[in-house]
C-alpha cells in the first residue's frame, strides 16, 4: 500500500464494522498496524460489554499514552453502539515535566478540550501534586534528600496520589475501565509483571484474554513500536488529532516523557533530545541543577546526621541556597521552575520548624 492509500483509507473504520474480533495471544507482537488496532478495538469493545462504560485515560503525554487517547477518543466520537458514555483523559501534571514535553502535552488536551465543546463526551483534566506534596517543597522545605532507587518517594506523592484524587472526583465504580498505555518490550521488569498479569476471561464461551497492570486494562500492551510511530504519525493526523508534535519531539531517539529533576535515571536522554534541538540549549542549565541536586544529596556534610550516624535531612542552609539558586535560574532562562504557592510553602516549613538541623 502506498502512503497516499494509506491516507485516503480510514482504516479504523473498516476494523469498527466488524462484529466479532480476532484476539492473538497478547503476549505476542501483531505483525501488522491492522491487526494491533483490531485486537485494541476488541479489547475495548469488550470492555464495554463488561459494563464498563466510563473510560479513565492515564495520560502521560508519551506516545503511548497519547496513542491510546486517540484511540479511545475516536470510538467516543464516532459513536458506535458500544461507545463509552464519557471518556476522560487524565493528565498528572508533576510540575517538574520537562518544558517542551509540557507543552505539546497541554496542545494535546486543549485538542481533547475542543472536541468536548462540540459535543463529543471526552474531557481532560489535569491534576497536580499538592502544595505540600510537590518536589520542591519536598525537598527544599522538608529537606528530603532526591529520590534514588532506595527513597523512591516521587512517584507516589507527585503522580499517583493527584490521580486517585480525580478517579474518587469521577466515582470509580463498576462502570469505569481505567486505561494505561504501558507495553511489551518497554523493559525487561515490566515485561515480567506485565506476563504475570495476563488473565483468560472464560463466560458463555472464549473472549479472549485480557491484561490489567496495576489494576488498570492495558489495551496496547501487544503494540511494536513502529507500529505506534506509523499511527500517531499518519493515521492520527488525518482525523485532526495534534500527534505530530509528539513525534516531532521524540525524534529517532528512544525518550521517555517526565520530570527534569528526575534522578533515578543515569543519564536523562529525554532532556538531552530536547536540548538538542534549535534554540534549546538553554535547558543545558536545568540538566546542570539536576546533577547539582545529586551531588549535594550524596555529600554527608550537606545533610543532618540521624541519632544512629546515618545522613539525614538535607541542612536548613543548604536548601536556602538551593532555592536561592532555583530562583536565579529561574529568572535567567524564562521559565518557570517554582510556583509562589511552594515558595510560600516552603518558607513556612523553615519559620515553623522546631528541630531545625536536629532530630532531637
């Protein structure tokens, strides 16, 4: 097939006409875009026949998760007879995602925003930590040394609580699927507990089967990756939906979406694709904090010593000049890195604590 049958040929809707869809073992790759779409649409549509009616997208602003968006999406607009009656895309705005990644995320939901004022039932919404919950008051306020593979506080506090906020907000209740776009083949752990998690749904007869991970239905899990490339870069855009910024911004380079200060990578290549491009090399300036935030929480003499001798809480002093910093740097490249709200936060976390550079 030619690109331009490609374009001229919707191919969802051919596979949505069908009645009864082929499922392969979800633990295998399909080998064609057509037949990943077909079993997604199939696992959807029997989510749907299971009673979930209300669809909650976790939304990343990856090409994953920007995939599955679009899917679900699509099935709301078209109306089918087993369209959800709401989908909801859900964003969980850290606060530290790196700026262009931010972004065209935020371009993807005002899209998503569009469609719900023309009648389409999908919503964005987007949720944040709160104030006394975010890295930097975290950090900077509580002293919190930056979280590494033993303290793998961020994750929890900064995405996950944000988003189990708005499911309680929604009613997760028996008619909500939650979605994830998480994948075969994104690393070998995942792919462990992901294979552990393929169940069989067996009733009046086979409907396949079906994989949650961490209680969320994964729909794309058996997607190749190019699979999602040649999707989110021909098939999306022709419908109207804004994907091409995520594939611009991915480039040919393996990223992955998420905060600048994230610590519990080696080496950031998401940051450094991004710095890479024309007129970014002023992020060069957060890459440099980031690895400033780790040399200072590995040094002992930065932080409190605990009654057994161990390190600590980082030192009121230090954390002052790290925001001091912050600020700088800040007002130097034009971004915005730290709300009022936590600045407020955190020097109220210093004026009202007791201990100070103590435990006792």
């Amino acid at each position: 097939m030619t690109v331009m049958q490609f374009l001229s040929t919707d191919i969802l809707s051919d596979i949505l006409e069908k009645d009864n869809y082929h499922f392969s073992n979800l633990l295998d790759s399909a080998s064609t875009l057509e037949e990943s779409l077909e079993q997604s649409i199939g696992k959807l549509q029997q989510a749907f026949i299971a009673g979930k009616t209300k669809w909650v997208v976790t939304y990343s602003g990856g090409k994953d998760s920007t995939l599955l968006a679009v899917l679900a999406g699509e099935i709301v607009r078209r109306r089918l007879w087993w369209s959800p009656k709401a989908v909801h895309v859900v964003y969980s705005d850290t606060l530290q995602e790196i700026p262009q990644m931010h972004n065209v995320a935020m371009k993807f939901l005002a899209h998503i925003q569009e469609l719900n004022h023309g009648g389409v039932p999908i919503t964005a919404h987007v949720v944040h930590p709160d104030w006394s919950q975010t890295f930097w008051v975290l950090v900077l306020g509580k002293g919190y040394p930056v979280p590494h593979r033993r303290f793998w506080w961020c994750t929890e506090r900064l995405k996950v609580n944000p988003v189990k906020k708005v499911l309680k907000e929604l009613g997760h209740e028996d008619d909500v699927a939650i979605l994830t776009g998480v994948r075969f083949g994104e690393s070998d752990r995942r792919d462990g507990k992901m294979k552990r998690a393929v169940s069989y749904c067996v009733g009046q007869g086979e409907c396949g089967q079906s994989l949650e991970y961490h209680g969320a239905l994964a729909p794309i899990a058996h997607w190749k990756t190019c699979h999602v490339w040649d999707f989110l870069a021909l098939y999306a855009p022709a419908w109207g939906w804004p994907t091409m910024d995520v594939v611009n911004l991915y480039g040919d380079a393996p990223v992955r979406f998420g905060c600048w200060t994230c610590t519990l990578v080696e080496r950031d290549r998401a940051l450094e694709t991004v710095m890479a491009k024309d007129g970014n090399g002023y992020l060069r300036e957060l890459a440099r904090f980031r690895q400033r935030l780790v040399n200072i929480s590995n040094d002992p003499s930065m932080r409190v010593l605990r009654p057994d001798g161990k390190p600590g809480k980082l030192k009121t002093g230090v954390r002052r000049m790290l925001l001091s910093e912050l600020l700088e740097l800040q007002a130097k490249i034009g971004i915005q890195l730290i709300r009022p709200e936590e600045v407020q936060a955190i020097q109220e976390l210093w004026e009202n604590d007791p201990k100070g550079d103590s435990y006792s």
